[in-house]
C-alpha cells in the first residue's frame, strides 16, 4: 500500500478572465497531445512540468488528470551501491523521471489531489495552463473551518508570521501584494525560495503587535497566495482563550489520510483507478457533511 493524503482545493477563474472549464480545458489540451504528445511538457528553467489527461470529464462529470514534475536530462538522479561508483541512472530517450500526483476538479468548484513530499502543487498546474493554454485559473487552499474561525479571531492581533515562498515565477497577479510585502524588492521576481519570519520578539512588549500592512498580506496568504507559499506559520492573541496561539495553516487543510494500492508497472505510486476513486468517495463525504460548505463560508467572512 502506498500512504496519501487526499488534500482539498477551491478552483477558481481568475478575476478580468474567461470562466474557466476543466472539461474544455482537457479536452483541449488532449486534442494537441494527438498530433503533438510534447505538448504535455512545458519546459522551464529550473523545473519542468507534464500535464496528462486521463478523463476530460464534463458539464456534470469530474476532470481527472495526472500532474507530474520531470527531472530533464541534467537533473537525472544517480544509482549507487555498497563499494561501487555512482553512475548515472538510466532513462530511456525522450524519458523522463516524474513525480506524480493525480488531481481532480469537479464541476462544484472543488479540486482535489493525493499529496505527498514530492507531489507537484496545483500551482504548477496554473502555470502550465497558463503558458500552454492561455486558460487562468487559481486554486484557493481549504482549511479545518474552526480552525479558520480561530484564526480570525486572531485579526488585530498577531505577533509573528513565518512564511516560505517557493517558485515566484508561478505567482498570479492577485499573489503580487504578499511578493512585495513578504520579500526582498532587491530579489525580483525571479528570486530563489526563500523563507522569512517577521514578528514582535519573545520579550516584546505583550500588547503589542504586528502592523496592519504585515497583517493583512498574512491573511492574504492564507486565503490567495498558496500558489508560492509552501509553510505558513502564524502567532496571534486568540481572545476566546486569552492568549497567543500559534497555527501551522499547511497543517490545517481539509485532507483525509488514505492507503492506497500500488500500481502494477509502478510500484511506487498508487493505482491511478483506486487513487481517484479515493478522492470522489472523501469528496461525497465532505459534500455530505457540509465541510465544504463551512470551509467556504468562512473563509468569504474573511473579508467581512
């Protein structure tokens, strides 16, 4: 069995752009894979991202899609063993090492993945279809709705907020004010991840805390920016317990913690049928139970 957590996403068309369809985004998108499969593969820089369309889906039917991050020809891993030489790993022409993650977007506005250390994020799927398809799209994290609700309590009173931002090329325009708040002006937009911690200090003053700008690019992270944002730690003054309390938010997402069978040629990924399968059967569960409901609900009082 191979260990997942099943992490759950609001899908959302970019403000000042076409309405976003996943099922005519696929079934694009797999239309120019027939004649050009390298159309799968958008090459950057420093990574490269594969989009594979496994079920296009439709008006009532969900999209399924496997994201993979590629290793190109000088990032190959080596193979080692005991009192030998390294070596360069093999990999067939026109291979590529992937690590993989299956996503699913419903026609409700929820997407989902199976999520592990070295899944691709959905914001690497924005990218892509941004670059390939000129489609926009955001993916907006969904948090433990009472966990959420603590932390507006904490609004007006935080003391420290520790956030790492990982790929600004991937960054949208709405992700602009945490970029410009949160980083060095002097590493532009194509600056390295980085993480940084700001805060009052441990033997600050206990009724002071941090300023408006700082505390509302946080909240702008933990609603927006999770495209470039890989930690989110924050500290604030909880009133309904009468002291500070600290949230780890990446920590707090609507997941669900699943073992799935491996797959046959690849052993150390799921089975895709069973992969999705799991993430249809927590989707019903959530929807049953309203927690997708609340987890939206709160967040929208966020900007109450």
């Amino acid at each position: 069995m191979v260990a997942r957590s099943l992490v759950f996403y609001q899908w959302r068309s970019e403000p000042l752009r076409e309405a976003f369809s996943p099922a005519e985004t696929a079934t694009h998108l797999a239309a120019e894979a027939v004649n050009d499969p390298d159309f799968l593969v958008l090459k950057g820089k420093e990574v490269t991202t594969a989009v594979n369309v496994i079920d296009p889906g439709g008006k009532n039917r969900p999209t399924r899609l496997q994201l993979l991050a590629l290793r190109t020809e000088d990032q190959h891993p080596a193979q080692w063993q005991p009192g030998g030489k390294l070596n360069l790993l093999p990999v067939l022409k026109g291979h590529y090492p992937a690590d993989v993650s299956h996503v699913t977007l419903w026609p409700d506005g929820i997407a989902g993945q199976d999520l592990h250390k070295n899944a691709p994020r959905p914001g690497r799927l924005s990218f892509f279809l941004r670059n390939k398809l000129r489609e926009y799209v955001s993916f907006d994290p969904l948090y433990d709705p009472d966990m959420f609700e603590k932390l507006l309590r904490m609004r007006g009173g935080l003391r420290s907020v520790e956030i790492g931002i990982t790929k600004p090329e991937y960054a949208t325009r709405e992700d602009a004010g945490v970029l410009e708040t949160f980083m060095p002006r002097a590493f532009g937009p194509k600056a390295p991840s980085l993480r940084v911690r700001v805060g009052i200090g441990k033997y600050g003053p206990r009724d002071t805390y941090l300023e408006r700008p700082l505390e509302d690019a946080a909240f702008e992270a933990a609603e927006n920016a999770h495209d470039i944002v890989d930690a989110l730690i924050i500290s604030g003054f909880d009133p309904l317990v009468g002291k500070v309390e600290t949230i780890n938010l990446l920590k707090q997402r609507l997941k669900v913690e699943v073992d799935l069978p491996r797959d046959e040629d690849a052993p150390a990924l799921p089975n895709a049928d069973a992969t999705f399968s799991a993430l249809d059967s927590a989707h019903r569960r959530y929807t049953d139970e309203e927690l997708f409901r609340r987890a939206l609900r709160t967040q929208v009082m966020q900007g109450d």
